[in-house]
C-alpha cells in the first residue's frame, strides 16, 4: 500500500474495481513567449502519439491543448506574453470529460510554473484526481514536480507505452512500478526513482499519429508552425527518427531522447505524409527531427519515396552536418525540400572542438550553402553565444559567420543553462546560477558570470546588445544579398498574419 504525502492520494485505493480508470485527459499547458516573437504554435505530435497508443489499448483520451484553444487569450507579463486557454476554460473541459486520470505535458522549462498551476486547477476540480506530468523537465528534475504535492506521478522520457503500463498497474490494483521502468513517485514520503532502461524502444513500431483527437483545423487556421516562414499554406509536423549521440554543452535534451538513434520505418513515414495530404490537404512537411540526416542511406532512401508526393519540406531543427554532401542535397531538392537548417553552432573552429564538442568542419561550410543556394535551397543557421570558454575574439567570429558564408537567415542564440546540460553543472559548480533559471528565452542569458572570474568576457547586457545589433544588420544585410529569396521567404507569412510582419527580423 502506498503512503503518499498530505496533499496526495492512495491510488491503489482509488483504483478499485469500482472506479477503473477509461478516461484520460491529455493537457498542454499555456505557453509564455517574448513580446516580440512570434507565437508558433502546431500539432503536439508526441501527446497525440500517446492518445493514439493509448485508445489502441482501448481508452477513452481526449486532448485539451490549451495554447491553441486559448491561443488570443493573452497575458502580459513584463517582456512576456503568456498565451493560452483561462482556469475557467478548462474547468468546464474537465467538467465535460469528467477524466478518470489526468496527464500534463512538459517540454520546456520556462513551462515548469505553467504546468504546476494546471495540476492545481486540476486538484480544485477533483482533489482526488491522479494526475501524471511527462515531457524533459519532469524527466530530469522529476522532484520538482512531485513535490508540489498535486502530482502522483512522472513519467520519464518516452511516455507511450511507460503511461499505459501504469495505467494496467493501477486498474488492476498492481504497485503502479510494477514492471514498469521510467517512472518517479513518492512512497512513504521517500522520492522513488526507477530510471529508464530502454528508450524509445517502442519508436519504430508506434502508430501512425491519429490527427482527429487534436485541434488540427485550428492549428491550420492560425498557421504558424515550427518554421512559420512557410512556403505552403497548411504544414504538418513529422517525426522520423528520435535520439542525440552528440553532447553539446548547452544541450539538455539528450537526457531526455537518449544518446541511440531510432529511426521509424520508412513505409509508415511515407503513409502518414499520405495521409495528411489526404485528410488535411497538407501542402508543407517540416522534419522535427535533431538529426535527420545522421543516417545518410535512410534519408537518400526517405527522400526518394517522399519525391513521388510532390509535397515542400524543410528542417526547422538543423541537420547532421557531416553527412551532407553534394549528392545528398541533389536528392533533397529534387524531392521537395525548400529549406535547410544547418546547426553550426560556433564560427570558431577551437570553441566548437574544446566547448561545444561538436565535430563540424568550418571550411566545408561555406561550399555547402552555396551549393543549397545553387540548387534552389534556402539556407538557415543557428548559432550561439556566451558560452563559458569563449573569448571575445571567439563570439566575434560567431557573429560574422553568416556574413563570410552567405546564409540567407540565421538565428543567434545566447547561452542559457538548461537543467541536465554540461553548462548547467558548469554554472551550478561555479556559483554563476540567478534566481530564476526558468526564464530561458535565448535572447539573455540565466546566468551570470562574476567579473571577478576568469570566465568573464563581457556584461552580459552588452552581449545581448551586440546579438540585437547583429541581427538587425544581417536582416538589412540579407534583404540587399538575397531579395529574391527574402520575398519567397516572407510573402506568405505576411499574407497569412500581416500583424506580425514587424516580428520577422527579430526571428529566435
């Protein structure tokens, strides 16, 4: 028997024969953004992975996705705006659904205080509700989470298949670890953590994402996906391979997806493009995936199938750069791919083999943008900035990067350290954390390094004030090199949400 703190329940009790659990309600929680961004916002395709899997096994799940379903409800708060459904909203879709168990999504820290107020809104409506939080910050800090008292349960990492094995523990009044691996919870008042022994084992052979248990019109409607500068009116989201062998500093999420690459199987990614062609009239794919490319026979072999749908695509989240080559790019022109993201990181050779630990040769970077550009491609790169072990010399070097090898847009982020990343148990070990480290926004840091240390190499301000500089001037600078591709990039957007066009330069 389970003894859960004061404020929790004793689910083996609650789940009697009596009160099986059939119901499940998936929320995501309001999201909080900069003013001056735009509010992206698509399908959640690892929520509507586990609604799938879970009605397969027989439940009834209903998705209540706050951002989309309060999208213009908007809240200011200081250089934020927190977006998404009132308490009072979800109190009527709980008392509609009436769940049986509740689950909250968690993908980014600066959503941590959200989804605690979720739970809270959830408890005032059923005090004995078991809810469960799932998604990176959970699965790397779970007791922050259970310790607000209104959480029962963490799902760790991949939570199709974890969450349905909890729920057969509980509805057949098994201890809810039975079996199961992955999961963190509190039993006589002790935090239990039982780590993940596989993950995403289960990817290849998951179902099809089900589209019709989320808000997919309305996700179409307002049209700002992941990549909101898109060249087809209706984009979908796709994932076709999960995991990171690399270990970026400022990366965090490799504790989440694990350092093995699973691919999906090539036929059901191809059939589920297919399908939202057909259901959804889809005209725009963007790959969610890290990497892509890492594989180079699966995505010659992947580009291949998708040339006969004669649908556009990109990659919003970059590339495995190593195994682009000449022939690679040919293969994704030709089958539709509009735009490439190439995550470089650094323009100094030395911060990228000594601090980032990443393997990409600058030298090569160049010849592939402007052979992209040459076959038709746009070219986007992401770096960062701040990072400890740069000099000034370094971040400089960053800077003028996109300049020196003719991107035609770029982002700049400045370092934050995510919980779970190399550079958070730097700034932890070195004291240089500040209060609030949830407030990641990419656009200032959230942590501070002494002047006094041998680290420092600017006032933070300062950089934050080179990054706006240099952003501006390369938007000008991009505008004047490659007109032709900023008015393809843009006009859709602008004809789709014109009151955001004074957003596109300051793009994060």
């Amino acid at each position: 028997m389970l003894n859960y703190k004061e404020k929790e329940i004793n689910t083996l009790s609650f789940c009697t024969s009596k009160n099986q659990i059939k119901k499940i309600m998936l929320i995501i929680p309001p999201n909080i953004v900069l003013k001056d961004t735009i509010r992206r916002i698509g399908e959640p395709l690892g929520v509507i992975m586990i609604a799938t899997y879970l009605r397969e096994k027989g439940y009834n799940v209903f998705i209540y996705d706050m951002t989309i379903e309060g999208y213009d409800n908007c809240v200011v708060k200081g250089d934020y705006v927190i977006y998404g459904s009132s308490e009072e909203d979800l109190m009527k879709q709980l008392r509609n659904f009436q769940p049986d168990f509740v689950g909250i999504s968690c993908m980014f820290s600066s959503k941590e205080d959200l989804t605690l107020d979720v739970a809270k809104i959830v408890k005032k409506y059923d005090p004995h509700m078991v809810i469960s939080v799932g998604g990176m910050p959970p699965t790397i800090n779970p007791q922050v989470f259970l310790q607000s008292g209104d959480i029962s349960f963490v799902i760790m990492h991949d939570g199709e298949v974890r969450l349905e094995k909890l729920l057969a523990n509980l509805n057949n009044n098994r201890h809810p670890s039975f079996g199961l691996d992955g999961i963190a919870f509190y039993e006589n008042n002790e935090l239990q953590i039982i780590p993940a022994d596989k993950l995403n084992h289960y990817f290849s052979v998951l179902p099809i994402p089900d589209r019709t248990l989320c808000n997919m019109a309305g996700y179409l409607n307002i049209g700002k996906p992941y990549s909101p500068f898109t060249q087809g009116r209706k984009t979908a989201h796709i994932v076709a391979s999960k995991g990171c062998p690399f270990d970026c500093v400022f990366c965090a999420a490799v504790n989440f997806v694990g350092r093995k690459v699973h691919m999906r199987s090539i036929d059901k990614i191809i059939a589920e493009i297919e399908s939202v062609i057909e259901n959804w009239g889809i005209q725009e794919i963007q790959f969610m995936d890290d990497n892509l490319t890492i594989n180079k026979d699966f995505a010659m072999e992947l580009f291949t199938k998708i040339k006969p749908l004669n649908i556009k695509w990109c990659t919003p989240n970059g590339l495995f750069f190593n195994s682009i080559d000449d022939e690679l790019l040919e293969v994704m022109k030709d089958s539709g791919c509009y735009q490439i993201t190439l995550a470089i990181e650094s323009g100094s050779q030395r911060v990228l083999k000594e601090v980032v630990r990443k393997n990409v040769n600058l030298d090569h970077v160049k010849h592939i943008v402007d052979k992209a550009h040459n076959l038709g491609m746009w070219v986007h790169g992401l770096f960062v900035v701040g990072l400890i072990g740069e000099t000034r010399e370094d971040i400089n070097k960053t800077l003028e990067f996109p300049f020196k090898n003719n991107f035609d847009s770029m982002s700049i982020s400045i370092a934050n350290a995510f919980t779970g990343s190399r550079l958070y148990s730097m700034c932890q070990d070195r004291g240089y954390i500040i209060d609030n480290p949830k407030s990641v926004n990419y656009k200032h840091t959230n942590f501070i390094i002494p002047k006094t240390s041998s680290d420092y190499i600017m006032d933070s301000d300062e950089l934050a004030r080179l990054v706006d500089e240099t952003t501006q001037r390369f938007f000008e600078w991009s505008k004047e090199n490659f007109s032709e591709i900023n008015k393809q990039k843009y006009d859709v957007f602008i004809d789709k949400a014109e009151e955001d066009s004074n957003k596109i330069s300051h793009r994060i």
